[in-house]
C-alpha cells in the first residue's frame, strides 16, 4: 500500500468550495504543489482569513519580478506553478496513479479536501480510474488511538501552504501509524 498526503486551500461558502492551492506528498518521495489559475481571486479577495492566512503562501515573484507585479494579484501568474484547474486536475491524476494500484489518500479534517480534491473532475462519479473514492483522516485515527489534538507533532512552519501542510500530514500519519504497531 502506498499513501498520499495531501492538503487544499480552498475557499468555502457553505455550498460550494472553491480550490486555491493544492499540496501532495507521496510516499516514493514524489511531491506537487499546484496554485489555481481559475480561482475566484474577487471573493478571495473579500475573505479575511484567507487574505492573512493562506494568500500570503501563495507564489510571489522575486527580484524584478516582484517590484513589476501589480499590487491587486494576489499570486504571481508567471511562477510555473500556478495552473488552470483543467492541466493541475490532469496532473493529480497522473500523480495519484504513478504510486500504483494499491493507493490510500491521507489529510487532516480531509472531508472538505476530498470533495474539493474530487470537484477537479466534476462529480464523485467521474473520479479517474486509480484515483481513491475517499480519504482517510488523520485526525480519526489519532482520535481511534485516543490521543488529543495537542498530543501530535507540531508543524515548525509553512501552516496554510497546501504542500508544506501535506508534509506534514505525512509526518504525523507515520508518527500515528508507528504508534499502532507498538
């Protein structure tokens, strides 16, 4: 069995999720990060916490770059990691079915992540073959194992950038799983 922890930024109303950013740690020791080209930058731009919390992760040119970005982007365009949602749902797919047949997806409170990760092809229906119709949680297994939220390792830095977030739902699902097996 090979696992994926992965993580989303993602922008949520109640009826609908919207992805920003999405994160991927395998356990062959691939990564992706990809940032939403398509994301809804208007309504991003009205919501606070993401605006303090998550925009600021996001890709920023260097150098001349930066001085030459216009201050109303959020993200620079240019950064080869900033897609459209079409090319970054391609690439997840290939992502997730390069770590074989056997695949589990992990995150942390994942229900939303994984609706949102699903929302890349349309609906739960029109997953791509290899891609897991659900995640498991790492926050139910550290609950199954009876521990508190204050009882996981702590992730050092990067919080609310999707592939530093992934990394560290690998490192807290192997320490949960090292845990198990005692």
């Amino acid at each position: 069995m090979t696992a994926i922890d992965y993580d989303l930024e993602f922008l949520e109303d109640g009826r609908t999720i919207e992805l920003i950013s999405i994160g991927m740690v395998c356990d062959d020791g691939r990564e992706y990060y990809a940032v939403n080209r398509d994301m809804p930058v208007r309504k991003i731009r009205k919501h606070k916490w993401l605006m303090e919390n998550v925009i600021p992760s996001l890709p920023k040119g260097h150098g001349d770059q930066r001085i030459h970005m216009p201050k109303r982007w959020l993200f620079h365009y240019a950064d080869h990691r900033v897609k459209h949602r079409a090319t970054i749902a391609s690439e997840v797919a290939e992502f997730i079915r390069a770590a074989g047949p056997d695949v589990e997806l992990w995150a942390s409170y994942g229900a939303y992540d994984h609706v949102a990760l699903a929302q890349l092809w349309g609906p739960v229906i029109a997953l791509p073959d290899g891609v897991p119709m659900f995640t498991h949680d790492i926050q139910q297994e550290r609950s199954r194992q009876g521990l508190a939220w204050d009882d996981l390792p702590k992730q050092e830095s990067g919080e609310h950038n999707a592939l530093a977030d992934a990394r560290h739902n690998q490192t807290v699902r192997r320490w949960l799983a090292g845990r198990a097996q005692k």
